[in-house]
C-alpha cells in the first residue's frame, strides 16, 4: 500500500483498487441492492435525500421521520445482506483490525446528487475508524474539522479511492458537494457509488 496523502487528518490512497477489483466489488453490491433495495431515505424534517441508500451487515444505517439511527432489519422488513468478502478484505488490509465492521453503508449517487457537510457519529465507539470506498464517477469531497463551520477543504475522489476517516478526522465534518455525472466508464448508467465501512458498536 502506498502511502496515502493526508488532508485535515483525512488519509486518502488514490488508486488503491485495480479496474477488475473495483468490477467485482459492483458486481457484489449489486447482488447486495438486489436483496435489500435501495432508496432514498427522509430526513426528520421529511426532506428527501438525494442520495439512495441501502446497507450490508449486522445493521443498516437508517434516516426517517424518527431520525438516524441503525436498525438490524431494511425498512422492508428484511435482514440486511452479509458485507461481501472482498470488501472486508479490504478493511482488513487497510486498518490492521481484527474486529469487522458491522455496517456497510452502500450510497448511490445519480446525477445531481450530494451529499451536506455532516459528522458520522451515530456509532458507540469512535476508536475505530470509518473507512469510505469511492466506486464510479468522480464526487468532490469536502472535509472539515469538528466544528461546524470551519475551515474546509477539497479534494477530488475517483473511482478506486480509499479514505480513512480514523483518529483526529473520525468526528471530522465532511460531504460531497457534486459528482461529475459520466467521467467513468464503470458503471454503465452513470453516477457514483460510495461504500463506508463502519464499526456501530463495541
Ligand atoms: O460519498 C462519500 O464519499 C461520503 C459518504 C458519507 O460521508 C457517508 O455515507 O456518511
Ligand atoms: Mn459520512
């Protein structure tokens, strides 16, 4: 692995996926959508987000009228699928953990879609890091500090890129203000997926 590039604590490794790689991971988290659907989740406020979602793992991340939180079952009433194998691989790889994560967040972004300058912070144990996959188009990714409102600055994710969200940069603020809808060729419709691995609880 290569050493990554460290911005606002964030550590970005561009390229860490090879084309088959990132290939096989679309074809797993299809599989994944196909079982427990996508959609795009409500806001407390009842606003729609314009990023679809759906999860693998113990639990799912979840947004409705109640507010966020992580349910064991997809709104539909299912179990959320196993994280495929590659993807914990992955995890593996990268963190050195023994301990798998026990969500994996799969966000899909179509055309227009962005996601507002947010903390992951509905976990239990912030000591584990939050580890983000960046599958498809590019998407121009803001980081922050712990405050909101403060500094921000941007880099450019694509399809490959791996971001470690760990220690000083764990309740960091951060988001996706657009993605540039048709610059890869991976996925045949176009837009961007995102995958965050994450450990809920301890
Ligand atoms: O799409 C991204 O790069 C970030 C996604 C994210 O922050 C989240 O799902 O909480
Ligand atoms: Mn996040």
């Amino acid at each position: 692995m290569r050493k990554p590039l460290k911005i606002a604590g964030f550590e970005i490794f561009k390229d860490c996926l090879t084309p088959a790689v990132q290939a096989e991971m679309v074809a797993d988290l299809r599989a994944v959508a196909q079982a427990a659907p996508m959609r795009h989740p409500v806001t407390r406020w009842g606003k729609q987000m314009s990023v679809k979602m759906t999860s693998a793992g113990r639990v799912g991340w979840i947004s409705d009228r109640r507010g966020y939180r992580y349910e064991a079952q997809h709104p539909d009433g299912m179990s959320w699928p196993d994280i495929p194998q590659k993807i914990l691989d992955l995890w593996q790889n990268i963190t050195n953990l023994d301990r798998e994560p026990d969500c994996c967040l799969i966000n899909y972004y179509g055309e227009g879609a962005r996601m507002g300058l947010h903390q992951d912070n509905d976990e239990e144990d912030f000591t584990f890091p939050v580890l983000s996959v960046s599958l498809g188009d590019d998407g121009l990714f803001r980081m922050g500090g712990i405050e909101r409102g403060g500094k921000t600055q941007s880099v450019w994710l694509s399809s490959g890129d791996v971001v470690v969200m760990g220690g000083d940069a764990r309740l960091a603020y951060h988001g996706v203000d657009r993605i540039r809808f048709g610059s890869s060729s991976l996925l045949p419709d176009g837009g961007r997926i995102n995958i965050t691995l994450r450990v809920v609880q301890d």
